[in-house]
C-alpha cells in the first residue's frame, strides 16, 4: 500500500489518497455484507479484485483522513446515480475511487472540497494512443486527468470529453504535472508517471496544494513536491 498525504495551504485543508496492487486481508475484513454481497456477484475474477482494491484503498484512506478507528467492514461505500462512491451515513468526507488492471486508487477529501481520481496503467495508456493514432505522453496525461474531473464533478464519462478536456498541462517536477480546465476554471490537477502507471487528482484550485507526502509499507515519509 502507498499512501499519499496533501497539504492544502490556504484552507488547511488534507486529504489521503492510497494506491495498491494486493491486498493480504480476508474479504470479509475488508467489505460489509452488501459489498461482500456485490464481490461475489462479479463473474470474472480480475473484476471482482478491482473491486475489492478500490473499496480498501479507500476505506484505509478514510481511517487515516478521519482518524477513525472503526473496522473497515463497518464502513459501507455505496454508488450514487452517476456510479459515484460515497460513504454511507458518515458525513464530513468524500471519497473518488479508480482502479485498473491490478491496481486499485481511492482519494478521501472533506466532502466540501469535492475531488476526483484516477489511475491509468502503462498498457492502458499504450491503447490510448492507438485510439488517438499518435504517441505523445500528453495524450494519455491529458486522458487521466479528464477522467478525475469526471469524478470530481460526480458524472463520470457521461458528458462530451471536449468539455472536460484539460489544457495548460505543464511539467511541475521531475514526472509531476499540472493542469487547469477551460470549462471548469475552479479545478486543477496534479499528476505522476511512472513506470506502471499514471495517477491523475483533480482538485478545487482555490485550496492551493503545497505539499505531497507519500508513504510506503515500512518506509519513512518522502515529501514529492513543494508548489508555491
């Protein structure tokens, strides 16, 4: 598991985003009995650990956003109209859930500042440019960050990609980028490439992000990156 940790400066505002490709934990630890309900209902087994991975991610990442100590199997995520995740009955926090391939994201955040998240792997981002016919590594930046605007808003895909389209994407530091929205001025987004994957997060440009923190099982804290 790899938990990342983002410091708002203006508001003073966290959240928590964690990524994971495994999970040890019994499901049963992990899910409620309507989602345990759902995970077994899915007739393909890389679905079902999607599932499973998103769910996680983003219960661990409300224990920490919260400081809640309850068991992840009383926390119950449900879908909203759009497929939107939500946590069920415990106000005060917003979750955004991605996942592709093997690896599952979730993004907790208070449930004023509304975000989004999403995860591109490298074989993904491979299709994505013989879709657009042209290997540029914007293309697949500019895919994972209208795909988290796309949560953050709450409609997914379901309006025209033009209108979530980001523009001004811009290299911050090392293989951090940054974005704005021409149609929806009050976001921006940050993302990371790596080797496997891309991670895109969208969030309200007036909270002012100033610092990232990320941690790894049984490693210290690394600080990513200072904007000013």
């Amino acid at each position: 598991m790899k938990t990342m940790y983002l410091e708002f400066g203006k508001s003073k505002s966290k959240a928590v985003a964690c990524l994971s490709s495994r999970v040890k934990e019994d499901p049963q630890k992990i899910l409620t009995d309507s989602e345990l309900q759902k995970y077994y209902s899915f007739k393909s087994q890389s679905a079902a650990k999607s599932f499973f991975l998103g769910r996680y991610c983003a219960k661990y990442a409300y224990s920490i956003a919260s400081n809640c100590h309850t068991s992840l199997n009383k926390i119950n995520i449900v879908n909203g109209i759009f497929g939107q995740p939500f946590f069920e009955g415990l106000p005060g926090f917003s979750t955004s859930i991605s996942h592709c391939n093997n690896e599952g994201a979730a993004i907790v955040f208070e449930q004023k500042y509304l975000m989004g998240i999403d995860i591109c792997s490298s074989e993904d981002a491979e299709s994505i440019f013989l879709t657009f016919g042209k290997k540029d590594t914007n293309l697949a930046l500019a895919w994972t960050m209208q795909e988290a605007l796309s949560k953050a808003i709450s409609t997914g895909i379901t309006v025209p990609l033009e209108i979530l389209s980001p523009h001004n994407i811009r290299k911050i530091y090392n293989q951090t980028f940054q974005s704005e929205y021409a149609n929806f001025p009050q976001y921006q987004s940050i993302a990371w490439i790596n080797d496997t994957h891309i991670m895109a997060i969208c969030y309200p440009k007036n909270l002012v992000l100033n610092k990232v923190f990320t941690k790894s099982e049984g490693k210290s804290p690394t600080r990513l990156i200072l904007i000013r």
